[in-house]
C-alpha cells in the first residue's frame, strides 16, 4: 500500500534572502536551496525531520511564464507575485508514484502526466524528484501535488544531514504541527481530501474539520479566502512559545 506523508509546503515570495533572515532573528536556520533553471524559480528551504518550507521566488519570469501548465506550483508564483506572498500549496510525498496516479485518477481527477524535476543543491549535487500534479481546485481551495524523491526516506535523512540542513534549529526542537486552510465548506473539503487522499477524520464541527496525514494534521476551517493561511508547529523553544512569524501573507504559529 502507497504511504504517504506531507513533504513540504510552498510559500511563495518575493525575496529569499528576506524570507531566511525573518526565520533567522527568531533562531530557525533556512538556506538557499538553488534554481530550477527549467522553470525560471529559485528557492530557500527550513527544514523540521523531511517536513519542510520551502520559498519559492521567480528568477526567471519568462522561462517561468512558458512552463506548462502542470507545473502547478510555478505558475502559482508566475500568478501571485509580486503581490502576494501567500502559502500557495502542499506537497505530498508518496514511495509509488505510479499506484498513487492510479488510485488519484479513479476519482475522476485531471492529472497531469509524471514530470521529472531536478536542481543543484549548494554543495554541487544533483537533486531528482517526480511529481504528479491535478489540475484545478475543489471549492476553490488548490489541490496538493505530490513528489517522489529519487531517494528513499532513510537515504535522504542521511544526506541532508551531511549537508547540514536537518541540525537541530538553534532556537531549539521545534517539528511541524498542523496546516490550517480558511475554506467556505469546511465539511465538503475535509471529506474530498480523506477520500482522494485516503486520510483519516480526527475532528469536527460545524466551523472547523480535521483530517490526518501520518503523524501531522490539516485542518479545514470556516472562511472565506479558500487557501491555506497558517502552519502550526510545536516547540520546546521557550523564545518561540506564543509566538507570530509573519511572512508576506502567511502566518507560522508556535505553541
């Protein structure tokens, strides 16, 4: 049975380098990441376990205008900036693309076919991945995607530990939570998503649904912007406790 858990999510931004500073001050260590030279992006990533932020800017606005249009989270950025710096997109990580695109399909989903990505890290190596994205959105929320890195999870673990990247953040343990969407039908999201998805219902109420991805959790409440607004973590940080980071749109709340 395909398993699968929630790899990362995409804020887009306009300034990398401000985004990283902002998670600096607060002691939560970010770097650059590198460019998508196919598709005129670059990014900046903050990682907690393989749970991870990743900002997404454009480079490149003209070879990122002419990506097709599968490349869903590219064109999210092509789309909302400069304007808006919002928690675009989930991504979730599955080990069988393939089963996943079969069992996603038979839900009368539009998916695009498997697209191969790959960028450079900062220490020279070459990163791959697969990705299978569905096009459009259900009650105006947008769709996840979903990625399979060329690497296993143990593999990654070890490399991005070589690299430096999963260290303890110097503000202490802190691991992701919760991503919290604001959507105008809490209810009808959180069942389309358990069922597509195949995740579980944790909770609900009228104004507020929860659903469960492995060991973290998203939760649907009622609104009206129809996107993802905050992402909640948990912190043994005594500096970060009750504490706000704001970044463009988007909001990262530590209890």
């Amino acid at each position: 049975m395909t398993n699968l858990e929630w790899d990362h999510t995409v804020h887009c931004v306009n300034n990398l380098d401000n985004a990283i500073n902002n998670l600096k001050i607060h002691g939560l260590h970010a770097s650059i990441g590198g460019s998508h030279t196919q598709w005129g992006t670059n990014n900046a990533l903050c990682y907690f376990g393989l749970t991870y932020l990743e900002f997404l800017g454009v480079e490149n606005r003209d070879i990122a205008d002419k990506a097709e249009l599968s490349v869903v989270f590219v064109k999210d950025a092509v789309s909302l900036l400069p304007y808006h710096e919002i928690l675009s997109r989930i991504a979730i990580r599955t080990d069988d693309i393939e089963e996943t695109a079969e069992a996603v399909r038979s839900h009368g989903l539009n998916l695009s076919p498997i697209i191969e990505g790959e960028r450079l890290d900062q220490q020279g190596n070459l990163i791959q991945w697969r990705m299978l994205t569905i096009a459009g959105d259900f009650e105006g929320l947008a769709y996840p995607f979903f990625i399979q890195w060329k690497n296993n999870d143990e593999e990654r673990t070890q490399h991005l530990s070589a690299a430096g990247l999963l260290e303890q953040h110097p503000a202490g343990n802190t691991t992701v939570h919760s991503a919290v969407f604001s959507v105008e039908n809490p209810s009808a999201v959180a069942a389309h998503w358990q069922a597509i998805f195949g995740l579980s219902i944790r909770e609900s109420d009228r104004d507020s649904w929860t659903v469960a991805i492995g060991d973290k959790l998203f939760i649907f409440q009622k609104g009206s912007s129809n996107r993802m607004e905050k992402i909640n973590f948990m912190t043994e940080s005594k500096e970060l406790k009750g504490k706000t980071i704001t970044i463009g749109e988007g909001q990262y709340v530590f209890s």
